[in-house]
C-alpha cells in the first residue's frame, strides 16, 4: 500500500524512489540522484550566501554614507541658522 495524502492508501509499485526533478536553469530540468540533488543546492546555497554577503556589506555603506549627509545637512541647517542669527545682531 502506497500513501496517498493524509489519510489514503491505494495499491501500488513504487520506482525511482531515489530521484528527483532538479531545476537546472531557464526552464531545464533534469532527473538527478538524492545525493546529486543535494550537493546542486549546497552550491546554489553558497551562492545565495556569497550574494547576501555582498548585498550586506553594500547596505553598510550606503548606512555610513546616509550618516555622513544627514550629519552633514545638520551642521550647515545648524551654520546657516546661527549665521543668519549673527547677522541681524
């Protein structure tokens, strides 16, 4: 008896238990092994990993660059208003 869902058997023959449908890329598939699956998504795993990386160190800067003008901006709205503020004196 094969499952089928939750709570349904049916009699049947199971093959190819040890394949799986794997997503080459651009719509191209192929049947691959389980330990040939596996080691296809560890290096689309690192991959992804080296990508967020990247994407991590990116967002830091544009932090750093973001802290760097908004102090900026304070300090010449600050220079402007203390020397519109000196001239009327």
């Amino acid at each position: 008896m094969v499952p089928f869902g939750k709570a349904a058997f049916f009699p049947s023959c199971l093959i190819h238990t040890n394949e799986f449908l794997v997503l080459l890329g651009e719509g191209y598939y192929d049947e691959r092994t389980s330990k040939q699956t596996v080691e296809i998504l560890q290096r689309r795993g690192k991959s992804l990993d080296s990508r967020v990386d990247s994407l991590e160190v990116n967002i830091k800067d544009l932090e750093a660059e973001a802290s760097f003008l908004n102090a900026t901006a304070s300090f010449l709205v600050a220079r402007f208003f203390w020397e519109k503020g000196k001239g009327t004196e």
